[in-house]
C-alpha cells in the first residue's frame, strides 16, 4: 500500500475502516458560513459555538441526526424549524408508528415541524439568513444544520479494485474478494442471513460486531455469527431503542399507547416472528427483543401487546406435548 508522502507500507492483512462522510445539500448557498454538517465532534463544537449569537435555526432532514439537533438546539432556547422532504420523519429508518410519535413529540416541545417540502437553496451575504423552499417560501434562519445522511467512503476499495456496492462489498466475515482484505464500519456493505439481504448500518453497534467478526477471522478463530443490528437514539427526555430491522414485516403489535404519553413498544413481525421492535421508554421491552430476535421466537400476539404478560413468559420454550 502507497501512502500520499510516496512511502510503501506492506501488510499481510489490510483492514478498510474509512467510514462515511455527510451527504451534501446540494442546493445553491450550502457553503454559507452557519451552515454545519454534524458527523463529528470538531462539528458540534462549531455548532456550540455559535448558540449565544443565535435565535433560530433550520435543520434540513428529519432523521436521527436531524431530530436530535433539534432536541438539542430546543433545549437551548433556540427556535426550530425541521424542514424534511418525505412524507414523515424518519421515514427511512422506522416504523409509520414511531414516525407519528415524534413528529407529535416535536411539535410538543415547540418545533416548527415541516414534511413533504423541499430545499431550493441556502440565502444569505456571507453568512446565512435563510432557507429558500422549493414553493418560494423564506424560513429565517442564523443557523443550518444539515442531515440528510452519509455517503460510504469506498474511493480506496474501488481504485484498488475491489467490489463496491453502496459500500465495500464483504462477506459474513468482512472479507472483501481479495481474502487478504477486510473492511468493517459504516464503509462495509455484508450480506446478513437472518434477513436474506445486503445490509451497510450506519451505527456503533454493527461497527463493533463487524470488529469482531474480522479480529476473529485474521486470528483465525471461528466465524462469528452476526448480532442483532440494534439503534438508539436520545431526544429530550424520551430514549428510543431498536432491535433488529423491520423490512420484509406483516404485521406489527404495539404494547402501550403511543397517542398517550412517551413510553411504548412496537414490534414488527414477519409470518409470525418477530423480527424488529421499536421501544420507546421501555429498556424491558428492548432486552426481550433482541434475544427473542436472536432466537427467531414467535411470540404469541395478545400476550406481547398486553402489559400485564411478563415477558420473561414469552421466552420459554412450549412444554413437550404429553405423549
């Protein structure tokens, strides 16, 4: 492996962990100064910085990233406008349950909530004043935080050869198709048996596990299967955790009202099993999901939404039939 300055570093086994970097707005206005990105530390430092000179702020995209900004930015004091193009907020990552929990959980705590608009460009003389939208209206702005996701960087993998699709191709032990190369983290694309597709996950956990596996792999230890893909996310006094992924779901329970309060659990299941749980507030509930997904359960419908069944009930194994 060449390095920039010319020196030649040789490697018996060679670890791709090159990450992710914000995706652009590309509108005119985005190089603005007050408009940030926030993938970093040095980001929400210059983010911080500028909070004493500021009464407003936009923040383009309502995923994680974005609704968490605003929680913060609203605890502050400062004015929010979320801004999102699709129909919902985190439309991309959760379920149309969740979706409705927090847009009614911002627009509790004073967001100025907008989906379904778009971004036509960023005005302002040299610093930003506002967010022109796609219909001409001007949302005020002193700040721009913008998340509209992350784009894998793969440019090493791919001038070196190697295959790239939405990330560094890797099998189930981060191996790419030069065996003597791995990657892992939010660069690595691997095909997950327990939902039959390509996954790339944007998160600590996975980037942890994908550690192992490959560790396990170079020691030559035993392939390691991979854990269940699990998320969380903080915004005011309300922690979401996710186990598992629920594409591919036919059905989902919930346990608990999201219309009332901050605390409930969504589970998403595919012919009967569980496969994926959104809990809000519910640290039992997230526990429970992760191994009943790990151990492909199907856990009776009634019994799940209903709050009064201990969930350690829906972990045992049925009792042998009599005969």
């Amino acid at each position: 492996m060449r390095l920039e300055d010319g020196e030649v570093v040789g490697y018996d086994r060679l670890v791709l962990c090159t990450g992710a970097r914000p995706r652009p707005l590309p509108v005119p206005g985005a190089d603005l100064a007050g408009v940030h990105v926030l993938r970093g530390a040095a980001d929400a430092e210059a983010i911080r910085e500028r909070l004493g000179d500021i009464g407003r702020a936009v923040v383009v995209g309502a995923g994680y990233v974005g609704l968490e900004a605003a929680a913060s930015l609203r605890k502050r004091g400062v004015a929010v406008t979320v801004l999102e193009a699709a129909d919902r907020v985190l439309q991309r990552v959760t379920s149309p349950e969740i979706s409705a929990f927090y847009d009614r959980v911002h627009r509790e705590e004073g967001v100025d909530l907008r989906v379904g608009v778009g971004v036509a460009a960023i005005e302002g003389d040299e610093a930003v004043r506002g967010v022109r939208l796609a219909d001409g209206a001007l949302v005020s702005a002193d700040l721009v935080v913008v998340g509209v996701g992350v784009v894998p960087n793969v440019e090493l993998a791919r001038d070196a050869g190697l295959a790239v699709d939405d990330g560094i191709v890797v099998d189930a032990a981060g191996r790419t198709d030069d065996p003597r190369i791995f990657a892992a983290g939010d660069c690595a694309s691997a095909h997950d048996a327990r939902y039959d597709r390509r996954l790339r996950l944007e998160c600590v956990s996975s980037a942890v596990d994908q550690a192992k596996r490959v560790a396990a792999a170079i020691c030559g230890g035993d392939e390691r299967a991979a854990a269940v893909p699990w998320f969380w996310s903080d915004q005011y006094d309300v922690k979401l955790q996710i186990a598992g992924l629920r594409a591919g779901h036919d059905e989902v329970v919930l346990r608990g009202d999201p219309d009332d309060g901050r605390s409930f659990a969504c589970f998403s299941l595919a012919d009967g099993r569980l496969i994926a749980a959104d809990c809000v507030n519910r640290p039992q509930e997230f526990a429970f999901a992760k191994r009943a997904i790990a151990e492909g359960l199907s856990p009776d419908r009634a019994a799940l939404a209903d709050p009064r069944t201990p969930l350690a009930s829906l972990l045992r194994a049925p009792a042998p039939s009599a005969g």
